[in-house]
C-alpha cells in the first residue's frame, strides 16, 4: 500500500483571486450535476490556502521576533 505524500504548492494572493474568479465563474454558467463537486473541492482549496497563508505569517513574525 502506497502512502500518499502532501504536495505543497505556492501561489501569489493575486493568482488565488484569479483562480476564485474562474471557479465562481463557472459554477455561475454551468450548471451540471457536477458542480457540488466542484464547489466543495474549491471550499477545500480554499480553507487550505487561508490556513497556509496564516501559517506563514506566524512564520515571518516569529522569525523577526527572535533576530
């Protein structure tokens, strides 16, 4: 049995507003039973990109704090 492993990947606030635009784009104008899907894989996404993005910020703090 394969162990899955966590895949980081980096994107600029800019390019998750692109992609929240393109994904509330189509949900808009689709319409397929599929959508559900969609919809809740991008919530996943999101809450993934916010705890991340928070995370790093504690990062850059902590680091200034102890320099």
């Amino acid at each position: 049995m394969n162990k899955r492993k966590a895949v980081v990947i980096s994107i600029t606030e800019d390019e998750f507003n692109y992609i929240h635009f393109a994904v509330n784009e189509y949900l808009e104008f689709s319409g397929g039973s599929h959508c559900n899907l969609v919809e809740t894989s991008f919530d996943s996404f999101q809450k993934k990109y916010w705890r991340a993005v928070i995370a790093q910020k504690c990062r850059e703090v902590s680091k200034s704090l102890k320099e």
